[in-house]
C-alpha cells in the first residue's frame, strides 16, 4: 500500500446550543462543507458538539445509539473525509456515555467513550455518564491512523500512554474546556498548551484539539482551539470566536521526530505492566 505523504487536518470551534441537536447537527453540516471545499481529510469538532455540555438530567432526552440515521446522514455528507463529532450515546437502557463518533464514507466507522469522568470543581461527569473501557485507533487515509481521547483523559497520563503505543500518527483531543471550572487558581488557559505541546513533543506525533468557545448558562469556553506538530510546535491557533483551523501534517516529519527521541521504542511495556502489579500488590 503506498503511504500517503501529507494529511491536510482541521478543527472546529464552536458553541453548540445546549440540548439543541437538530440545529446543531444542522451547523455541522455547515464545517463539514466548508472543510471539504478547502480539502481537508480529518476533522475534528469539540466535545459533545451535538448537545452542549451541561446536561445533566436531559442527558437522556438527547442520547443517540451508534447507529442513529442522524449520524449516518453526517457521515455521508463527510465523504472521504474522516469527521470527528461529540455525542451521547445510549450504550443500553438508561446507560449513557460521553463519546465521540469517527464518520467517513457514509459509515460510522468507530465510536469512543470517554474513560476518565471528572467529579472535582464544577465538573460532575460521574454523576451522569457511563466511564468506556476501550481505546481507538482508525484509518483516516493510507498511512494515516488517529487515535482519539476525550478532554479530561488527557489529564491521566497512563491513559495517554496507552493510546500512544497503538502508534498513531495522529492525536484528536476532543474538549469542553471553561474557564474557572476547576478553581480560581487552576488555569485550564494556561494548562491546556503544556498538556498538548507536552505530548506532541514526548511521542512525535500531532495532536489536534478542538475545544468551545463562547457561554453556556454560567459557563464559558475560553477556546484555544489548536494543532501541534510533532515535535511540539504550534501549527495553527484559533482566535476568539467560532472557527475552522486547519494545518498540513508531514509523515516525514513524525518519523524524524520519533527517531530522534524514540519513545514509543524504548517504552518497555513488560516493564510498566510489572511495575503496575507491583503498585496493585499482584505478584
């Protein structure tokens, strides 16, 4: 299979209406088109894009099983291009997770639930959501696999680590990041750019985060939507507002950054698994 060189990638900020999925799937289709007539061949929205974030009890009211003619429509509008979106989804009968469906060629061609549900600040997941137990990488195009993790997993590093030795060549980080939402002294505006440049440059591989931006009842998503190369640098950076960004990802440059800091070679995985029992008290 010849490996295709180039990725041309993109991210959307925007501020979904809470609960409001008709209309926001009827926005989706709006980036999904813009994005296809500049080319591009991933895309990733924020975090639970479909129905906004604070749910709560009308998480059920908006859920979706994975094969929802909604989804399937917005997987044929994406075509070729592979497109991220943020949902509920209804696992079983009163069993909702916080995941996010990867569309392409009129299919939903896998579907991630987001593992590590925060319940510190003013966040309250665990109250409302399910936790998944599986990681996911797909094919965007020859030569190209994403895997993709939602906002707080990014914050446990052993489950970043996980998805990294899958090796992908890309990192999508779907996010709803507020401000203030975890203290005063917490600042996710300053913490979000050490998180992503941090991992981009520890595995050689780009990482692409879309977060919101805008209010949503008492909250507001500050933004920063942005996409890093891999060794770290800031390819392209949103401005306030609701936007499409959108960068050009060189497979030639993953692999001279992985082979210049191997990571994912000298990770030795035995090591880290004995090291876990140990800490488990398992012999």
């Amino acid at each position: 299979m010849n490996k295709q060189k180039v990725l041309h990638v993109g991210a959307v900020q925007m501020n979904p209406l809470l609960g409001n999925v008709a209309s926001n799937i009827m926005h989706h289709q709006e980036w999904i088109e813009q994005a296809q007539a500049e080319g591009l061949e991933l895309l990733v929205f924020p975090e639970l894009s479909l129905t906004g974030y604070g749910l709560k009890t009308a998480v059920p009211q908006v859920a979706m099983e994975a094969d929802d003619e909604r989804l399937h429509a917005l997987a044929a509008a994406a075509g070729d291009m592979q497109v991220i979106i943020g949902f509920v989804e209804e696992a079983s009968p009163g069993e909702y997770c916080n995941a996010m469906a990867m569309l392409q060629h009129g299919e939903v061609v896998s579907v991630y639930r987001k593992m590590i549900l925060p319940t510190y600040g003013g966040l309250e997941e665990g109250k409302w959501f399910s936790p998944g137990r599986r990681l996911v990488c797909s094919e965007v195009q020859p030569g190209w696999r994403s895997s993709s993790l939602i906002c707080e997993d990014l914050w446990n590093a052993g489950v970043v680590h996980c998805a990294m030795m899958q090796r992908p060549e890309v990192l999508c980080a779907s996010v709803n990041s507020a401000s203030g939402i975890v203290s005063t002294e917490f600042s996710n505006e300053d913490g979000w750019p050490l998180n992503l440049k941090f991992y981009a440059h520890l595995y050689g591989t780009p990482v692409i985060m879309a977060n919101r931006y805008g209010p949503e009842g008492e909250s507001l998503f500050w933004g920063g939507t942005s996409i890093y190369g891999p060794r770290g640098e800031l390819l392209a950076l949103a401005e306030p507002g609701e936007q499409l960004i959108r960068a050009e990802l060189c497979r030639d440059a993953i692999a001279a950054a992985r082979f210049d800091h191997p990571t994912h070679r000298d990770a030795n995985t035995p090591l880290i698994i004995e090291l876990l029992r140990q800490q488990q008290g398992i012999s």
